[in-house]
C-alpha cells in the first residue's frame, strides 16, 4: 500500500522509478552527480510565480512594485532571473548587494534595505545608484 504522498508543487512528481522530480529532472541522479545538500529550482515554475504576481496586481493597479526578497534565496542567475521578469530586488547585505550587481540587476531596482548596513554598504549602494535605500531607523 505505501506511505501516501501529499500532492506536489509545480512541475514535481514522483517518476515510474519512485523519484521525485522537479522540471523533469530526476532527484536522486543529481544528487548521485553534484553531492548534497543539493538547491533545486524549477525556473519555469519561479518565472510563473512572478508573471502571476504581476497579473494580479495590473488588474487593480498600474502602480506598483513588486519586490523579491534576496534573503530568501540569493545567486546571480536567479537575480537575472527575476530581472528578466520585471521584478525589483531587496538586498540586507553588502554580500546580497554584491550578487545583485554581479548579475547585472538594473541598480534602480534595488532597495538597500536592512537595520544594520554599514556606512561602506551605504556608500557602495549610493555609487552605485541603488534605487532606493531603506532606513528604518538611526
């Protein structure tokens, strides 16, 4: 009978072989080839999400922004990624600020935001001509 699977997000599934996939691409082998622990994301399922926020918010508004949090998940490609799609970035960090302009994110669409920046990650984003720098406090 088996231990009953919860349905599964996006492009998952469990293949004839018993393994999760994601995007087609069997679990287990890529763990075999690249070790874990082991980041898997679906891009095709990520760019949905993010046309689906701005759908969503174009049918009340046509001004609005939608911002993705760096410190969810922070690489160049998947800050190209989010680019690509019209999104604005949030970095807390000078590491997070560092990768955005490594992938060539537009620097106008970035908020600097976080409580605890140092004065060279504030002058890096101010040379940089970083959109917005968020400051919630002295």
């Amino acid at each position: 009978m088996g231990i009953p699977i919860p349905p599964l997000p996006g492009s998952s599934r469990i293949n004839p072989s018993g393994h999760l996939e994601v995007a087609g691409c069997d679990v287990v082998s890529l763990t075999a080839e690249y070790g874990t622990p082991l980041f898997i994301y679906d891009e095709i399922e990520i760019r949905e999400r993010c046309r689906e926020y701005r759908r969503a918010f174009s049918k009340r508004t046509d001004d609005f922004d939608i911002v993705y949090a760096s410190k969810a998940f922070s690489c160049i490609a998947l800050c190209q990624l989010i680019g690509q799609e019209g999104l604005s970035l949030d970095v807390a960090s000078g590491g997070e600020l560092h990768t955005a302009l490594r992938a060539w994110f537009p620097p106008e669409n970035i908020y600097l935001h976080g409580n605890a920046n140092t004065w060279e990650e504030l002058v890096r984003a101010v040379r940089n001509e970083v959109g917005r720098v968020v400051i919630d406090s002295l």
